[in-house]
C-alpha cells in the first residue's frame, strides 16, 4: 500500500474522505459508495471520518465541513464537465492524477467511451486491490495507467491505446499544484498535441504568488493538525505557468471560474471566508475547436 500512503498519495485518501462525508448527506451533490472503502482499507486512513456524525464539531470543523463541501462540489461539477464532454462526443477520458476518482464505476458513460487513469503505480495499485475486493464493474472501458506525471508519459498513454485521431476529453482535478513548473508546462503541451478538434480539457490551478501566505489558513492548520498532512510541503511552491493563456495562444477557447460561483449554481459549497486557502483556485475550462 505504500504509494497511496506516503506523501502525494494521500491527497487522494484525504479527497476520498470527503467524497465519502458529501455521500453520506441527505443533499449531497454526489454519491460515491466506493469512497468509504478506500479511506478504510489504507491504516494512514482508517481512523478518518466518513460521515459527518463522526466529526465532533460537525460542519464547524474546518477540514471535514467547508474543506469536504469543497471536494464534494468540485467532484460534481466536474462529473457534470466530463458527461457533457462525452455526450458531445469525446469517447476517450483521461484522468491526470487520477487518484481514487470512481467516475468509471459511477457514472453512467456513453456506449464506447475508454478511459484512462493516469497516476503514480503505488496509488493504482491501492485502488485496484480495494475496488477487486468490493467485485466493483465499471461502466465503460477502464485503463489504469502507472506512470509520474512528472517524467515523459506520453509513450505510457499511447502504449494503453490512446488514439490522438479521436476527440479526448481531459482532466486534472487536484493536481497541477503538485506537479513543478515545467511538468505543468509539459501537461498543457501534450494534451494540445494529442487533443483532435473538438476535444475539452479542465483542471484545477491556484492563482497565489504565494501559497505560505495561506500557511495559517483554518484550512491547512486543520489538515495539519487533525490527520498530519502539511499540503504546503506537497504542493510545488515553483511560479505557476500561464497555462489557461497558453491554451488559448494556442487556439482553445478558456474560461476561468471561481469555486465560489458554482456554489452559487450548485446551491451548495463553500463561500469566501477571511485568510482563505481557497481563495486563490479556480477551475478552468478549456475547448479546442472543430475546424
Ligand atoms: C489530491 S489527489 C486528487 C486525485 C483525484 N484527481 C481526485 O480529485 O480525487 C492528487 C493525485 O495526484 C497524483 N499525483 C501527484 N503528483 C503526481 C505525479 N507526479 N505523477 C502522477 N500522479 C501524481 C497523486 O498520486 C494523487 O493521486
């Protein structure tokens, strides 16, 4: 189990928790009945809550209520991204960090659609023993990808059946601030070389300068203090490229949205608060047009 416990690998296990918390409210914006089993299965994990009845200060708490509703929209809304995507037409998904994201087991995918989930081989191996043990069956053509998104992947993908000839659909949910500047860079590059016209890309980025300003944020104390993860020495603290001004130099048509509006949209999430850690994210949403 060692990839998804040490360092990066447990972010997946921290945003599995809060999938599990959202499933378990009566207004949740999504159901993942897969998320519980991961945080249970890995010892780092087990003792985490997965339902807000086991967090004392219920949605006071600043990592299990606001940081949770966070993950729990985000998922939402790009579960919404990904179908609207693959109904237009985009029958290949690739997750990028795709951690213990079930959106294969979940969702309910257009007939002929593959997708590919790219993370480090520790983490995929975590999520193919647990989801094997639950006999848990897909709902579209699943290929897990191991590889490091920080070195050359693109042979990896290939090598899994990726075709660059049809429309993709892509997503990096919770990673680019992990990655240094120049795999972010690499990222952005190699989806717009192997994304044929009418393909659609979102990701999650943080606009801050700098992110240690945040170091005492409500947000990345609780995360700290409660279950030991320090996100600011995980994240690369390197200046962010311009990537949503790179995609559209190159041609895709970007938008760029606060979390804050969607809660709006959503009727559900967080809303800005003073000293805030999430003050600085934004989801992008990029399309690369037809001719
Ligand atoms: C916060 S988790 C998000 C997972 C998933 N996208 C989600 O939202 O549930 C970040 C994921 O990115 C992966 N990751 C971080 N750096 C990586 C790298 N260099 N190569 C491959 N995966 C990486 C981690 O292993 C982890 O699973």
């Amino acid at each position: 189990m060692g990839g998804v416990e040490g360092g990066v690998g447990l972010t997946a296990l921290l945003v599995a928790a809060a999938r599990a918390i959202e499933s378990h409210r009566p207004d949740s914006l999504v159901r993942d009945v897969y998320a519980e089993h991961f945080v249970r299965a890995a010892p780092a994990s087990a003792g985490w809550p997965v339902g807000m009845e086991q967090v004392p200060d219920g949605d006071a708490n600043p990592l299990w209520g606001r940081f949770a509703r966070y993950f729990g929209l985000r998922t939402r809304v790009f579960d919404d991204f990904l179908l609207r995507s693959a109904q237009a037409g985009a029958r290949q998904v690739v997750l990028l960090g795709a951690g213990l994201d079930s959106r294969a087991f979940r969702l309910d995918w257009p007939a002929g659609c593959v997708m590919f989930e790219i993370d480090r081989e520790g983490v995929l191996a975590f999520k193919h023993e647990v989801l094997g043990g639950l006999s848990a069956t897909a709902r579209t053509a699943r290929v897990p990808v191991p590889t490091d998104l920080r070195a050359d992947w693109v042979g990896a993908l290939a090598d899994a059946g990726f075709d660059a000839t049809v429309p993709s659909v892509w997503l990096a949910e919770g990673l680019l601030f992990y990655l240094p500047n120049a795999a972010e860079r690499y990222l952005i590059d190699t989806v717009d070389r192997l994304a044929a016209a009418g393909s659609a890309l979102a990701y999650e980025a943080k606009l801050e300068k700098d992110l240690l300003a945040y170091r005492d944020s409500p947000t990345y104390t609780a995360t700290r203090e409660q279950i030991g993860i320090d996100l600011l020495t995980l994240f690369s603290l390197e200046p962010r490229p311009d990537s949503a001004g790179d995609l559209a130099a190159k041609g895709w048509s970007t938008s760029v949205h606060t979390p804050f509006e969607f809660t709006r949209r959503y009727g559900r999430g967080p809303l800005p608060e003073p000293n805030d850690a999430l003050a600085g994210n934004r989801w992008v949403f990029a399309d690369k047009p037809r001719p």
